[in-house]
C-alpha cells in the first residue's frame, strides 16, 4: 500500500473518530448534567473505601501509597467470613488509574479475604517516579517489594488489570524465585502480554506499520505541551467524560455515576506520566515468560467489547496457558471490574478458596 494512501486511511480512520465524538457530543452532555444532578451521592461514595495508609519504598527510593485490608476490622460486618489460611489478595491497577478503580471488589472482599492495594508509582497518592524507571520492568521490581512490604507472610494471589496484568508479568520475569514460592493463583484482567495496537483504538483502518510509527509521536508531540493537554482532561470535563464513556465501557447502560468516577482518576493522572509510561506499554513483549505461569492457577478475563486491550489478546494468552480458565464477558469493555463486577469477584474468590483447601 502506497505511503500516500496509508495516510488517507489513517486520516479517514481519525476523521471518522472526530465525527463520532461530535455526534454523541450533545447527547453525552446531556447526559453528564443529568448524572451529576441524580447521580452526586453515588458518586462520592465510589472510591470512599480506605485503611490507614502504608508506605512501600521502591528499589530506587520511590515511596508507594499501599493500604491494607485484614479480615478482622471487618469480620462483624455482618459478611460472611471463611476459614482460610492466610493468603493475601495482592491488586494491581492499571494505566492512568489508581487503588480506588477496585471499589467493588474491595466491598465485596472486606471481611472476607486480607487484601492489600498500592498506587503505582507516578499514580494515584504514589511519589513521581524519574523517566528513567518509568517502565514496565520497573514496576514488576516494585510489585516485588510491594508483596515482601505488604503481605510479608503466607501466598499471595495477585490481581492485575491492564498495565497492573503487565506488571505481574515483568514481576514473574525478574523475581522468578519469589514468584514460584509465593504466588498461589493469578487474574489477569483486560491485560496482554504483548502486541498492542493503540492506533487501533481510534480505528480499525489505520494500517499498522503506520499506526506503529505515528503513536510515538504523537505522543512525543503532546507531551511538549501537556498543560494543554491535561486542561481537556480535567475532572468534570465533559471531553473527559465522553472519552472514558467511549473507550472504557462496552454496555451503553453503565450508570453515568460510575463514568464519572472512572473520569476523576483518569484525569488524576497528569499526560506527562502518560507519555513517559506508553513506550514501555505499547512495545511490551513477555509471552516467552508466560511459562512462569503454567504451574500456578490462572483466570484470564476480558470483556468481548474491549477497546484497549481486545478479547484476541485473551484468547492469545489463553492458548499459550491451556490450564488457565478464560472468561469471557459479553458485552464488557476494558473496565470490566465495573460492568461484570460479579463475574470478577466470583472469578477472583475461586482462585483464593481453591487455594485455602
């Protein structure tokens, strides 16, 4: 295909993005006051979940924002407790997110499982990392020192979604020993372990060599301007919240209180922290280290409407791991911890039972 026609494709690929965005605009604005009006309350409840903050200090001297979950504050909640041993569910968030994007499976594990949350570095209430550590492989190092901090004592089952999937990865690479003797069972959630097309997010047209080329620098190009950037992306902004309804979400009835929430940590994390960690997402390649995993129970769950990270790069790890269960959501896009929080949770709590018997 001729340069010039590949650039046709990829302008036609954007434009059409551009009218979508500016056909549902009014509709979405619409809908965003009505949220705010009916659903204010909902809102600020999401996210509200927290325990007395715990500091994780990084190999490089970056300090983590963790918290930590143990069953007994909440054994009297009138939730039903299990015996088990003592297993810790250790959760990994995702690109631009924080510890807050698990406010349903937190409500749903307290008083139930030891669970333990951190913000990644140059997220949520975590310290900024420098350019240089802002890589996968680096926050595989951290999540090691997050799980020896966090859950010194008995197995650990580790959940990860999207970039928090990547992490674990680059966490079974590097800490090989420390993975094999700790780590019970595994979800991996609207993750991959390679192969990204982020072009494809925009549009399906762009071919991909093109795609692969402009991203970078596109992003590049942003990224010498983010305060311009980030005053799109500011909370509430209706740009924001059309871009997480659009991207984020498969179902066209997620309560707008929910959108709204996923917004405020979108745009709680600045471009310039976005830019530095996109190399490092968009080239990631770690299926050879996916045979960490074949011994240790594993879930793999995606929505079928994920934008982000598709359903192929499910059905890809899937294939690559024969023993792990692969749970398909119909309908879900890439926040599925919301859309088919049930389906998660219930995912989530076999890995921790299996484990306890």
């Amino acid at each position: 295909m001729s340069t010039r026609r590949s650039l046709a494709y990829a302008a036609g690929g954007l434009g059409a993005a551009a009218a979508a965005a500016l056909a549902t605009g009014v509709v979405v604005e619409r809908r965003v006051v009505r949220a705010r009006r009916a659903g204010a309350a909902e809102a600020d409840r999401l996210g509200a979940l927290h325990s007395t903050p715990v500091e994780v200090t990084c190999d490089d001297g970056v300090v983590l924002h963790a918290e930590v979950d143990e069953v007994a504050p909440y054994a009297g909640s009138g939730k039903r407790r299990r015996r088990t041993k003592e297993t810790t569910i250790v959760f990994v968030h995702g690109y631009a997110l924080n510890l807050d994007c698990w406010h349903f499976q937190r409500d749903a594990f307290r008083g139930k499982h030891r669970m333990a949350f951190y913000d990644q570095r140059s997220h949520g209430r975590s310290q900024r990392s420098d350019r240089e550590h802002a890589n996968i492989d680096q926050l595989g190092d951290d999540l090691a020192v997050a799980i020896e901090t966090l859950a010194p004592r008995g197995q650990v089952v580790l959940v990860g979604h999207s970039m928090g999937g990547m992490s674990i990865f680059a966490f079974a690479e590097r800490h090989p020993k420390l993975f094999a003797k700790r780590v019970s069972g595994v979800a991996l959630i609207a993750t991959t372990a390679g192969g990204l097309r982020p072009h494809r997010t925009i549009s399906r047209w762009i071919p991909d060599g093109l795609g692969q080329a402009l991203a970078p620098r596109v992003i590049a190009a942003l990224a010498k301007a983010p305060e311009l950037v980030d005053s799109a992306r500011r909370p509430g902004s209706n740009v924001g919240f059309l871009v997480a309804d659009l991207f984020a979400f498969g179902g066209k009835d997620v309560p707008a209180a929910e959108v709204e929430f996923l917004d405020e940590m979108l745009a709680g994390t600045s471009f310039d922290v976005l830019a530095e960690f996109f190399p490092s997402v968009s080239e990631l390649d770690k299926f050879e280290h996916l045979v960490a995993f074949h011994d240790v129970p594993t879930t793999i769950i995606c929505g079928t409407k994920d934008k982000l990270t598709s359903i192929g790069h499910s059905r890809k790890m899937a294939a690559e791991l024969p023993n792990a269960t692969l749970v398909e959501v119909e309908g879900a896009g890439h926040m599925v911890v919301f859309e088919a929080r049930d389906q998660v949770n219930a995912a989530i709590d076999a890995l921790v039972v299996s484990e306890s018997r």
